[in-house]
C-alpha cells in the first residue's frame, strides 16, 4: 500500500513540473510586447530622424538595443528553462537550433542569464552616461553600484559553476 502511495506521489511530484508552462507562455506574450515596442520606437526614430540630434538618435539606438537584449535574455529563460525543468524539445534535427543549447544545463543558464543582465545594464549605464546632464550624480551613483554588484555577481556564478563542472568531471 505504501509503496504504491509513494509510486502515485512521485509521478505527481514529476507531473508537476507542467505547472511552469503557463509561465513560459506568459513570458512569450512579454516576448511579443517587446517587439511591438521594437517596432513603435523604430518608426518613430524613422519618422523623427531629420528633427534630432545625433545624440538622440543614439539614445534611441541604444534603447532599441536594450530591447532586442532583454527579448534574447527572455528567449534563453523561453527555451533554456523549458528544456531544463519542464520538457525537452524535440529539435535536434532541426536546422536552426541554437548552439547553446546543446550545452545548457540549469546552472549554465544562470551564467547565461547574469551575462545578459550586465550587458543590459550596460546599456542602461551608457545611455545615462550620454544623457548625464539630465541625471542627478545621485542616480548615477546608483547606477554604477548595481551596474557593479551585476558584474561582480555573474563573475561569482560563473566562476562557481567552472569549479562544480570540474569537479563532476
């Protein structure tokens, strides 16, 4: 009796893993307003062009960069996190799989993600360096900090993940 509760409770416990999918779809609709807001900031830089200056154009650059980094950050946790804890994806055939996918492995994607969290953070530095005139030293400072702990931090993951992958090897 006990041994066919616990056979019950483990297939539960393992079919609760499709709990994330709803997550994963909702993050794919996130996906979607990100790239209608790609697609409004684009039209507007094309229609304002000949009216700003070149440092606003590469403040709108910069934020359609910053977009596109946080739809690739989105697609890793998409794909990354779906084929690690819910179900693997039937792709190995298919033409256009992504390289890192191959590699990926839960701790693998959080280098991936900490990567992706500094360069966007970049992105936001850089663009508050070129329009600092209309920060406080304040905000700035702040900034930087977090643009530091970012960096810092995904230096520790990776780092640590080097040394866990060594030692199963």
């Amino acid at each position: 009796m006990s041994n066919k509760f616990e056979t019950v409770f483990e297939k539960l416990i393992f079919f609760s893993r499709w709990l994330q999918a709803p997550l994963y779809a909702g993050l794919i609709v996130g996906g979607i307003l990100y790239s209608y807001k790609f697609i409004i900031e684009l039209i507007h830089l094309c229609t304002v062009i000949n009216k700003i200056t070149e440092v606003e154009l590469m403040l709108g650059v910069l934020t359609l960069v910053d977009i596109t980094m946080v739809a690739n950050l989105l697609i890793m946790v998409i794909i990354g996190g779906y084929s690690t804890f819910v179900s693997r994806l039937d792709i190995d055939k298919h033409e256009d799989k992504p390289e890192w996918l191959q590699k990926i492995d839960a701790g693998t994607l959080k280098v991936k993600l900490a990567g992706s969290l500094v360069g966007i953070s970049s992105i936001h530095l850089l663009q508050t360096f070129i329009n600092i005139k209309n920060h406080e030293s304040e905000h700035v400072m702040w900034q930087v900090i977090i643009h530091f702990l970012f960096l810092i931090s995904s230096i520790m993951l990776a780092y640590t993940e080097k040394i866990l992958h060594q030692k199963h090897q």
